[in-house]
C-alpha cells in the first residue's frame, strides 16, 4: 500500500509540472518545445538518481514523478502532427531531439551524481 501512495503523490506531481508546461505551450521555428523541455528534465533527474533509491522511494521518483513528467504520449501526438502536416524536416528534428538530447541528459546528470557521490 505504501508503493501505490507514494505511486500517486509522485505522478500527481509529474503530472502537475508537466501540465504547466503544456499550458506555457513553448515553440522556436515551429518546433514543438515543451515536451523536449520535460523529457529533458525528467531524464537529467533520472540520470541523475539512478541506483539511488529503492521500494516505494523508488516508485515514487522513476515510476510516479519521473514517468508522470516525461511523456511518450505527448511526444507521439506533437510528432504526429508534425507528420500529418507533412512537416517532416521539423519532424526530424523533433524527434531527434527528444531521442538523443533526453539520452544524453540522462548520462550527463549520472555522471554528475557519480562524482558528487566520491
């Protein structure tokens, strides 16, 4: 019961700031932002966790927080739409930059708490 609480608090909060971002609805060069913004976040502070929590902490940060902030769904329906409109350059890039850049973000941020950590 303890895992399913902290579940909902984490994904209550990874989806209220990812909701804030939706509404803020940021864009450059009619590229879709919000969404890299997010998934750029969400995989610093994974990076940057990872390995470092255990049963409901960890249900909590990766599966509630982090899965709740990032989003698959949002990052699908924006690189849809991007298709849809035959905008496939945007659409490359769109989807290169939450792919490659939330990856890297990811390591970078693990590196970092690997080193704060000795």
């Amino acid at each position: 019961m303890q895992s399913y609480l902290a579940l909902i608090l984490g994904a209550i909060i990874g989806s209220s700031i990812r909701y804030l971002f939706y509404l803020i609805n940021l864009s450059a060069f009619g590229i879709p932002l919000s969404t890299i913004i997010v998934n750029v976040i969400g995989s610093s502070l994974a990076g940057f966790f990872y390995g470092k929590f255990q049963n409901s902490a960890y249900v909590f940060m990766y599966v509630g927080l982090f899965g709740s902030l990032t989003t698959l769904s949002a990052f699908n329906l924006e690189l849809f739409q991007l298709l849809g409109n035959k905008d496939f350059l945007r659409a490359i890039i769109y989807f290169l930059f939450n792919i490659i850049i939330t990856l890297a973000f990811f390591y970078i941020f693990h590196v970092i708490s690997l080193k704060i950590a000795s």
